[in-house]
C-alpha cells in the first residue's frame, strides 16, 4: 500500500509496521478535518483581502483564526510525527523526525516573503511576481 516506503525505509518489523500504520489510520481523519478548516480560513482571508483596502478589525480577527488554525494543525502532525517516530529504533526514529521536519517547519519564510521597493519576493517563483 501507500505506506509501504516507510516500511523500507526505516527497515520496520511486521509489529512496528502495524502499531505505525494504526497510527496513520487514527490520524488521517483528523488531518482531513484540519486541512477543511485551514482551506475555509484562507477563503474567509482572502475574501476579506479582496473586500476591503485597508486592514479592518475582521481582517485582523480572521488572521488571527487562520494563524490558530495553522498551528493547531502543527501541533497535531508534530504530535504524530513523535507517536509514530517512538515505535522505531532510535536512529530510524532521529531520521524519520528529520525527514518531517520540512513540514513543520518553514525555514525562510521571513526572507522569501519579504516585500522590498524594487521587487516582490515570491517563495515560489524565487522573487518573480
């Protein structure tokens, strides 16, 4: 199955393979949920951003629901991240965190959005609008 890479990868046994794939089973419900209510807080920021010319109240508040959101959903794939890095042996388990910490953590992200006179910098286009 679709898990299949994490078995030879980390070179698991049938019981780390199961207790791990449990793991995902029980999780994959609850990052769904998480993904719906980060996709609707973008849609509600961005419809405000194009509603208003200036940064309202509800701006303000929706960012703030939006950035909550985002790191409930952090917390919770980290959460897992550790549930299922504890069944491994601990070099399998050190990679395995290092190997997902990409996308917790968005190293950067300061600099590749930062807005200057010249040019705006774009994450995905290498500064290009």
């Amino acid at each position: 199955g679709e898990m299949e890479w994490l078995r030879r990868e980390f070179a698991l046994t049938n019981a780390q393979f199961t207790k791990i794939k449990a793991l995902h089973e029980s999780y994959r419900p609850k990052c769904a949920l998480m993904c719906q209510r980060i996709t609707e807080a973008n849609v509600q920021v961005d419809s405000l951003i194009e509603k208003n010319q200036t940064v309202t109240p509800e701006i303000e508040n929706t960012l703030k629901r939006a950035s909550s959101v985002q790191g409930e959903c952090r917390q919770a794939m980290l959460a897992h991240i550790y549930a299922v890095s504890a069944q491994m042996d601990p070099e399998s388990s050190r990679r395995y965190r290092e190997m997902m910490r990409p996308r917790l953590v968005q190293v950067g992200l300061r600099s590749t959005m930062a807005i200057s006179p010249s040019r705006l910098s774009h994450p995905d286009t290498g500064g290009t609008p």
